[in-house]
C-alpha cells in the first residue's frame, strides 16, 4: 500500500488508512515504535505499555540462571601479591 507523506509543522507525518488502523487495534492516542531498519525500511509497530509484573518476573527467571559467584573485586584483593 502506497501512503503519501503531509508537513505536520516541522515534521512530516503519514495517514495510517482505516484498514490497518482496524487490523492492528490502534486508537487515537495510541502511541507506536517506529523502527529503521539497516536496509532503510521503516516498520511501525503498536506500543505496548509497561508491565512492571511481567517484567519482574522475566528477571526472576533470568537471575535464576545466573549463580552467585565471588566478585571480581573479592577476587582480586585475594590474589593481590603485595
């Protein structure tokens, strides 16, 4: 689909046509990612807001395979030769 870009005070801006307003589930003041690409292409994708529980628990899991080790500090005042 071929989108034609409008000035929007300094910037310029796309209209997003209803079809893919609807298909995403976006709403006026939704707000979306804007990615470039190394090949130049831009992809827009819907935000999604931030889960504070989600992402404690995607920490937790991460830290449970992170064992407790000896800091590299520790570590070095041990093995100082002074």
């Amino acid at each position: 689909m071929r989108l034609q870009l409008a000035k929007w005070g300094n910037s310029l801006a796309v209209r997003l046509p209803v079809e893919c307003v609807r298909a995403t589930g976006l709403r006026q003041g939704d707000s979306v990612d804007a990615e470039i690409t190394s090949a130049g292409s831009i992809t827009l994708t819907p935000a999604k807001a931030f889960d504070k529980a989600l992402f404690l628990q995607r920490m937790r899991k991460l830290r449970q395979g992170m064992p407790m080790t000896e800091s590299v500090v520790d570590q070095m005042r041990r093995e100082a030769r002074y």
